[in-house]
C-alpha cells in the first residue's frame, strides 16, 4: 500500500511540474520575447520619425541603404524582364 501511494504522488508530481514548467515556463519566455520585440520596434519607429536623428541612426543608414540596393539588384538580376503582373499570386 506504501509503494503504490508513493508512485501516485510521484505520478502527481510530475504532472503538475510538467504543466507548470512547460505550460508557464514557456508561456512567460514567450511573453516577454514578444514584450522585447515591441519594445525594440516601437523604439525604432520613435527614432525614426525624430527630427533630429541619432548618431546610431546616422552610422547605420549607409549600410542599410547599400544593403538594401545590393537586395534590389539581386532580384533583379533573378527575375530579368518579370513584372509583378506576371507572378501567380497576381492572377
């Protein structure tokens, strides 16, 4: 009788600890994962629509914009002579 109460509550326990460790330990990383993301987002909207920009702002802006063209030209290059009418999600 004493082994077979003992297993229960270890069956009990592991249960529980299962549900609150996967269940709220995961819930509340991805809670604040996302809490982060906003945050980082809202952050770079303020920044953006400042009118005096950051030096962050101004030291990072030369590369994003040789980033992004070296981006353009790649597709370009991809896609020669493809228009946006000519792609399957358009029809």
């Amino acid at each position: 009788m004493r082994d077979r109460l003992s297993t229960m509550n270890f069956f009990t326990g592991s249960i529980l600890g299962f549900f609150f460790g996967l269940f709220f330990g995961a819930g509340c990383a991805l809670a604040l994962m996302y809490a982060i993301y906003t945050g980082g987002y809202r952050k770079a909207i303020e920044d953006s629509l400042r009118e005096e920009k950051s030096n962050a702002y101004r030291r990072w802006r030369p590369y994003v914009e040789k980033r992004l063209k070296k981006e353009t030209a790649s597709s370009e290059v991809e896609t020669p002579g493809a228009s946006h009418s000519d792609s399957p999600l358009s029809q």
